[in-house]
C-alpha cells in the first residue's frame, strides 16, 4: 500500500526509538491473543490452555450462564448497540433498573452509571473540583485517577501510602487556602490488595468539611459482603463519593458513582466524559444487572475469592490477605518476566506487573483469586511456586 510508505519518517523514527528504549528496559508491552475457554481457564496465542490466576473477574460472572443469558437477551430486545449518547436516545430502560441496584447495594440515594471506571474517573473529579481546589491523593491511587485530578487543575498534594496522619498534616496546613477539599482513595489497591483506612479518613475529612472519595474498582463483590470497602471498614455514611467499575468481579463493562441524588444529577448534567460520549451497550447493562442481582444474594460466592487467597498465601508463607489479591514482590523486570514465563510452562497465566504500573524495582507477580478456580487448581498452584521457589519466609 503506497499510502503506507508515505508515512513521514520522523513519526515512525519517533514511535522505533520511543519503543527500542522501553524494549532495553523490559518495559515495552505486547499484546497476545488470550482466548478465554471458561472461567479461569485460557489459551493465549493459540497455546496449550492455562489457568488464569491474573484477571479481575473475581466471581467469574463475566461467562457465568445466567450473566450471558442476561447479555443475550438485552440484547436482543434493545439492540447491540445504545445508538446515542445517554442524555439523546441511548438511555435504555436497563440503565434505570442498574442504577438502582448499585445505590442499594453500596448503601447511597442514588447511582449513576459511565462508559467505564477510567471514564468515571476522568469525569467525576473535574465536575466537583477546578482551580481553586485541593485534591489530596493517595500516592498509589489508579492511572486515571492522575488523569481526572490533572484535567481538574486543582492542587494536587499525595501522601504516602494509607498514611492518615499525612493527610491531616495537610489539611491543617492547607484546608483553609481552598474552598472546596477531595480526599481520593483506591477502596482495595490493586497491586498490593490491600484495603484504605477509610474509617480513619472518613472522620477526619468529615472535620475538615473534605469530600472523601473511594475507587472501589477491586471492591465491589468481593470485600464488605460484595457492597465494596466503605462496608468492609464499617465507614458506611464517610464515604459520600463512591466508585466503581462493572469490569471486575461484576463481569461486564461500565462505571459508576454510587452518591447522593444531587450529585449524582450534576454528574449528569456536567461530566463530560457522561454526556459526550455514547451510552453502554444494553448487553453490558443486562449482564451488569444479573451479575448484581447474584452478588447481592449468594454470599459464599463472594466469600470464595479472598478464601483461595488465603489458603494461598499461608501456604506460601505470605501475609495474610483481606482481598482477592496477593503480589509476590520480585525485584527487576527481567526476573518479573522470568517468573511468569515459569509459571505459563507449567500451566499458570500470572502476569508480571512492571514499572511503571508499579514502583522502580518492585516489579511482581499479582495472582488474582475467582470464586471460579476449584480447589485443586489453588493446589496445583501452590505446588508449582515452590518448585520454582518463589514465595515469602517459610
Ligand atoms: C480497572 C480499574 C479502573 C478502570 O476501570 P475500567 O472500568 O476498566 O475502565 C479504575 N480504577 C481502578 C482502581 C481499577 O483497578
């Protein structure tokens, strides 16, 4: 193709450059083709199959049957697609039936739902704060949690990890400078699996008249009985920003914030990434509805997850976990790689999470439990580290 070879060749020698210095660092990425067969199971490139220990659908309901039917059938009554953004002719009547699940489920007046958790994000804290503000953030929150501060323009002040006292040393010093304070968290972090002190923030931003906002991403329908961390903390009522991805343990698409009714109709009247963008599809709607529906009433569904997890790291001699996930701090990116393509020859997807999704020199295995592995493949899992010595003291 002639159009091709016209391509300016200072574009291409920027993009070879750009990825020739991240390849010397082990920092480039690749996608493969992961056809999923099943809940856990995988085949990645065409490969032999592989246990998942690495993806977010915590409860497996992104292929469990009824989830799929409920897909099937939205789709079938309101089409593949929304054909408009939610605000002209896209709003579906699932959405109204979603919307309210959510706000039952984590315990608000009202929820309202996005294109997805990054859109959520990028939306949400522009609409409640702009120059004047002050954002204090949590240093290890989510990529698009940067991103939404950033397009707020508000100050931005971290502090180090889940350490409270930090953030009332700032609002002392800073609280009375601004008008309107967030305080944003991730409800479970997820590269470390551990849970925000939100107990502990909710009182203090409570104080200092500060909005305490959680992204509960890896929280929803597996910690708190499945209603997400502001549950598990007991801060239910701190937390007046709650929110959330459908991608996870719920198995389909899309974002929320879970809120009060006035501020979930600025959301909608005000966020961009709300309005100027087309509606989900009724499938991923449908499918959200029914995954909710089962979260909301079998217990020993949400329970399973963080249980493997458990057995897991006892057995590997890691700190006991309160979520679905463990990371097994490695070092370089190289020995990171090393790990995981160990683990693919015997078997086991686990990805190799590197810089700069995690610190420098903390590049890890993340192994992730669904409530859909089976007892012997958490077995043969554990057996697979040791042999390849990976693990924590014992
Ligand atoms: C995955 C994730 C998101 C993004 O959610 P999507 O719906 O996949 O866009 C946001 N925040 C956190 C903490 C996440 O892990």
């Amino acid at each position: 193709m002639k159009r091709f070879e016209q391509a300016p060749s200072s574009l291409d020698a920027f993009a070879t450059t750009k990825l020739d210095a991240l390849e010397a660092k082990n920092q480039r990425r690749c996608l493969v083709t992961s056809a999923r067969a099943g809940a856990m199971s995988m085949h990645v490139d065409g490969g032999p199959e592989l246990i998942s220990f690495t993806d977010n659908d915590y409860l497996g309901l992104s292929t469990h049957p009824d989830v799929v039917e409920a897909a099937a059938a939205a789709a079938h009554r309101f089409g593949a697609g929304a054909g408009a953004s939610r605000l002209v002719t896209g709003n579906h009547p699932l959405y109204t039936e979603l919307e309210k699940r959510l706000a039952r489920i984590k315990g608000t007046e009202d929820a309202c739902v996005f294109g997805s958790g990054y859109l959520a994000n990028v939306g949400i804290i522009p609409t409640l704060v702009g120059k004047n503000d002050l954002i204090i953030a949590d240093e290890l929150v989510h990529t698009c949690i940067h991103a939404g501060m950033q397009l707020s323009r508000a100050t931005v002040r971290f502090f180090p990890h889940s350490e409270v006292t930090h953030v009332h040393d700032i609002l002392k010093a800073e609280r009375a400078k601004h008008s309107r304070v967030i305080i944003v968290v991730d409800g479970v972090y997820s590269m470390d699996g551990d849970i925000a002190p939100l107990k502990e923030l909710g009182l203090l931003a409570a104080d200092y008249d500060a909005w305490l906002m959680n992204d509960d991403a890896h929280a929803l329908g597996t910690i708190g009985g499945g209603r997400g961390s502001a549950h598990a903390c007991g801060a239910e009522g701190l937390v007046p920003l709650q929110m959330g991805t459908l991608s996870k343990a719920v198995g389909s698409y899309g974002g929320y914030l879970a809120a009060s009714k006035p501020v979930t109709d600025l959301m909608r009247t005000r966020a961009r990434p709300f309005i100027y963008t087309t509606g989900l599809p009724p499938a991923a709607v449908g499918a959200a509805v029914k995954a909710l529906d089962l979260i909301e009433h079998d217990r020993a569904l949400v329970t399973r997850p963080t249980m493997l997890a458990q057995r897991f790291a006892h057995a590997m001699g890691l700190p006991k976990p309160d979520t679905p996930i463990v990371p097994l701090v490695i070092g370089t990116e190289a020995d990171a790689l090393n790990a995981s393509a160990n683990l693919a020859d015997v078997g086991f997807k686990v990805i190799a999470f590197r810089p700069p999704t995690v610190p420098e020199g903390t590049s890890r295995l993340r192994f992730s439990f669904s409530a859909s592995h089976r007892d012997h493949d958490v077995e043969r899992l554990i057996a697979a580290c040791k042999k390849l010595g990976l693990g924590g003291i014992s």
